[in-house]
C-alpha cells in the first residue's frame, strides 16, 4: 500500500524495510509481551539501532534528519504489522521535535541522541484530570525560587511513565507584566523528589502503561525549563500537531492490520460454493474500508508535508482532519473485520476482538473527535464558538 505520487522512492524503501521489521515481530510478540505485562523493550531496542525511532530528528545530534512525514510512515507500518509502538508518539514524535525545535544546545546533546536510537524515552505529561481538553484550565504550576523551579499538580492517561527516563511536563507559570498564567514545558526526571505515579486499570491490550501523576513541590534546577518562557503556546502547539498526525498513523496501521485479517479470512472461507469474499455483502463493506483507510492517509501526508515545511497553522487544520479520519476509518475497518470472521473474530486465536477498544483510543486521545469538530467548525468554517 504505496502511493507514487506523494510518495518518494525514500519512502517507500523505508515503509519495505519497517514492514520487514514489523513482520518479524507482529502481533504476537504483542500479544505475548502484554499477557506477561512487560514492555516493548525489543522490538524498541532493534527499531532504534536500525535509525527508525529517530528518523525525524536532526542528524547532528543523531537523528535521520528526516520530519514527521519518514516517522508516521514508521509508526504505520509496524501497526500494519500487528506491532505498534506507541512510544513513538510521545517519545521522538512530541518530546523530541519540541526540544530539538526549542530546546538549549545543552538539552539538544543530552536528550536528541538517547531519543534517536532508543536508549532513552521521555513521556509527555499535558492532560488532567479536570481540565481534559482545555489546556486553559490546565492547574499544574511552576514557581520560581531560588533559581530554579517548584511545581505542583496532578496528570492523568499519561504513557509510558515507567519506562521513561524523564517527561515534559506541561505547566503554567505566571506571567509577571499580567499576572495571567502562561503554559510552559519543563524536562521532570523520573527519580524526582515529589514526582509520583499510580497506574490506571485500563480495559485495553497494550504493552504502554497509563499512569496518574502527583507533583508534590518537585524541585528543578532553571535549565529544566524547554524553550522560551514567554512562547509557551507555540512550544505546545509544536509538540500537539505531531501528536496528532502521528495517532493518525496509529490508527492507520491498525485498520490495515485488521483488513488484511479480515481480506485473509474471506478469501479462503468457504461456506457454500465460493469463497464468503465472493459475495458482495462481505466485499463492499471491505472495499469501502479500504477506500476510507486510503483517504485517511493522503489528509495523513498532507499533514505531515505541512508541518515539516513550517506551515503550522495549515498543519494545525491538516493534522486535527487526519486524525479524525484515520481513526473514523480504523474503527469501521476493525468493526468490519471482526463482523467478517463472525464467531472466530471474538476469538483470542484470532486477535481481532482486543481492536475493539484498542480502535476507540484514536478517536478520544489525544483529543476527542467533538474537539476536532469543533476546531473545524470554529476556525476552518468561521462559525462562532460554542465553548
């Protein structure tokens, strides 16, 4: 599934060589890692030494040198190989193009060359428990004092905390000409005094964990601050349409994955003379999941083009569109996988029936799809705000 026009001969040698990855793995090694509540750790460790988990990041300190466009087709292929990774959207995807995009020389040589082959990983701390998506009422705070900073408040569904070395943590501080606060993303170690996790009981099959954060007077020194403490917005919004566009990518492996199943199944089931795949009610509803997959992707690569070429406000509306799509399609794409296997499509032999709710987290996170109607219908339509 390569598309000529938009894509290079570069990236195609690279979706075939992470499709070879993936296939060595699958959704097995998932499916294993998940029973015995481990990590990810070799698939990670090998997609890291091959230059894959670092191929948007720049090539001083590291990286491939390459943008969001090289790492969503990463991320897509080994979905579509039944492996995702879903660090990748947190940890090169949000934390490596905010730091390396804002971060001081000295942050970009100790983090951009851990992150880029896998070594080390870093969580993205953004969502509370009572702001959700209104980053507006984020209530985390960061004080001043003694030339460094204090931060106190709570996160919520954030990733990976466990395995991480560190997260980028969205704060506010206040704002000294209007005494409003600002957000402001600061690097929180994992050993940090007062620096907290709980893990969330989750009904969903993945190797990343979920966590509630507690930060009791967590003490950093002035250079945990990432960027400018005045550009806050910007620096968040550099780190968000990543996000996004990589969840699209998310959500596109694994509506391919679960159509490839499904196109596996109606080929060779065969219940009267033919094969189920023959007949027009098992074949349409699978040509238009696929049809819907493939419009998923181009809005996917518009996005990605965008955002690499420094069009972020274009990106802005690219990346909410995408997301919306590629989830939308993933999930009929998975629910019509498992109506075409019927029985055997609840069967753990099978593996489809865990997609179900793995499908539905494209849709909420990182933002819910009424947000993302909601950014269309305010800022793409001009309609006014509801909200």
């Amino acid at each position: 599934m390569s598309n000529p026009v938009i894509e290079t001969e570069e990236h195609r040698a690279l979706r075939s060589s992470v499709a070879a990855l993936g296939k060595r793995y699958g959704r097995e090694y998932i499916a294993r890692t998940v029973a015995e509540g481990g990590h990810a750790d070799a698939l990670w460790a090998e997609a890291g030494k091959l230059g894959y988990l670092g191929v948007n990041l720049p090539e001083e300190y590291g990286g491939g040198g390459g943008g969001i466009a090289e790492l969503s087709l990463v991320l897509e292929e080994l979905g579509a190989a039944g492996c995702p990774l879903l660090m990748l959207v947190v940890s090169p995807a949000i934390c490596g193009t905010v730091i390396a995009r804002f971060g001081t020389e000295e942050q970009k040589r100790t983090w951009l060359p851990g992150l880029a082959d896998g070594t080390r990983t870093m969580a993205f701390g953004i969502t509370e428990p009572d702001a959700g998506s209104n980053s507006h009422r984020i209530t985390t705070t960061a004080r001043r004092e003694g030339g460094g900073w204090v931060l106190n408040g709570r996160k919520v569904f954030i990733s990976g905390v466990d395995i991480a070395d560190a997260t980028l943590i969205v704060g506010r501080t206040e704002d000294a000409r209007t005494g409003r606060l600002k957000p402001c993303l600061f690097i929180v170690p994992r050993d940090a005094p007062g620096f907290g996790r709980s893990p969330i009981d989750m009904e969903l099959a993945a190797a990343e964990k979920q966590f509630e954060l507690t930060l009791d007077e967590v003490r950093l020194p002035a250079d945990a601050l990432v960027g400018d403490e005045d550009a806050g917005l910007l620096q968040l919004f550099a780190g968000l349409n990543p996000e996004r566009i990589m969840t699209a990518a998310f959500a596109l492996g694994m509506g391919r994955y679960a159509l490839d199943r499904a196109l596996d199944y109606a080929r060779t089931r065969q219940v009267w003379k033919e094969p189920i795949g023959a007949h027009q009610a098992i074949a349409h509803p699978l040509a238009q999941a696929h049809i819907e997959l493939e419009l998923a992707r181009l809005m996917t690569q518009k996005a990605a083009h965008l955002y690499d070429a420094g069009d972020d406000m274009g990106a802005g509306e690219a990346a909410n569109m995408a997301k919306y799509a590629a989830a939308e399609a993933a999930v009929h794409a998975v629910d019509q996988a498992v109506h075409t296997l019927g029985g055997n499509g609840l069967t753990r032999e099978y593996g489809l029936a865990s997609m179900i709710t793995a499908a539905r987290v494209a849709r909420v996170a990182p933002v819910s799809r009424e947000m993302i109607l909601n950014f269309v219908s305010h800022q793409s339509l001009g309609l006014p705000k509801s909200y």
